[in-house]
C-alpha cells in the first residue's frame, strides 16, 4: 500500500510539473492561432504559412522602443529574410497597429504579414513577460527556439541555421 501511494504521490508531481510548462514547450510546433488581417475581415493561420519557409513570429507592441528598434533592423536587413516568413503579432488596437504597418511600410514587403491577436492567444501559448517576443519555426513548422527582448538581426539569421 505504501508502495501504491508513493507511486501515486511521483505520478501526480509529474503531471504537475508538466503543466507548468508554457504550451509552446509542450507543443513545439506553430501555434494554432487566428490573427486578424489589416483588411479587418481576413484572417491568417497556419495553413496560410508558406509551405518552404522557415517562419519568425514577432509579437510587438507599436509603443515599444524595443519593437521599434527590430523592426527598423529587420527591414534594414529584409533582403537576407528571402526564404523566411516573418508574421508580426499584435494584441493593441487595431488603429495603432494599421499605424505601426504604414509608418514602416511592411506592407510592401511580400515577406512581412502584420496582424492582430484579437483573443490574446500569444501571450498566454508562450507566457510571454517581454517584448518584442520572437519565436523561430523551422521549414516544417517545428519550434527552433524562442527569444525574448532585441535580438540583432544576424543573431535572429544564426537561429535558422540551427
């Protein structure tokens, strides 16, 4: 009986401390998310992804400083993203973010989707506690690693080669 229940007590910490995880780490892959196109009615999901790029998910916030500075070094260095899907996630106002995509002019960039997280999914799938958030998915969607805070374009380069 003592047996039974210590095997009960390892079986419940476990199960515990597999909870604890962020969802990202548990389901490594991209996330099953609907994020809000700048159309205001379209919306753009992992069947949307291009199917031989590599994706990097951007959570921003167009009133960070930090957001700002990756994304002026992401555009700087655009022509080096040619095989990488970048999606940038917001959870702002719809307003400030069609602003953010027209100051920096992502739109012209095939490349670059800019959208809404209009349930607030990111934040809760990564417990995200800084931003700009980025999270690398290799070309068969499968997580490589998450960063957050700025992270040079050429480290964000070096995390696809892994």
């Amino acid at each position: 009986m003592f047996l039974f229940l210590n095997l009960l007590f390892i079986q419940s910490a476990i199960a515990q401390s597999d909870s604890l995880q962020p969802p990202y780490k548990r389901f490594p892959t991209y996330p099953p998310v609907k994020l809000l196109l700048p159309d205001s009615i379209s919306f753009y999901t992992k069947a949307d992804l291009p199917k031989k790029a590599a994706i990097m998910l951007m959570l921003f916030n167009p009133e960070c400083e930090h957001c700002k500075q990756e994304t002026e070094d992401l555009i700087s260095k655009i022509d080096r993203f040619k095989n990488i899907q970048v999606v940038m996630a917001t959870n702002t106002t719809f307003s400030r973010m069609l602003a953010f995509r027209e100051t920096y002019q992502l739109a012209k960039y095939k490349n670059i989707i800019v959208a809404q997280d209009t349930h607030y999914f990111l934040p809760t799938f990564y417990m995200i506690r800084n931003l700009p958030f980025l999270a690398f998915y290799n070309r068969k969607k499968g997580l490589i690693s998450v960063f957050e805070g700025t992270l040079p374009m050429e480290k964000v380069l070096q995390e696809f080669e892994k």
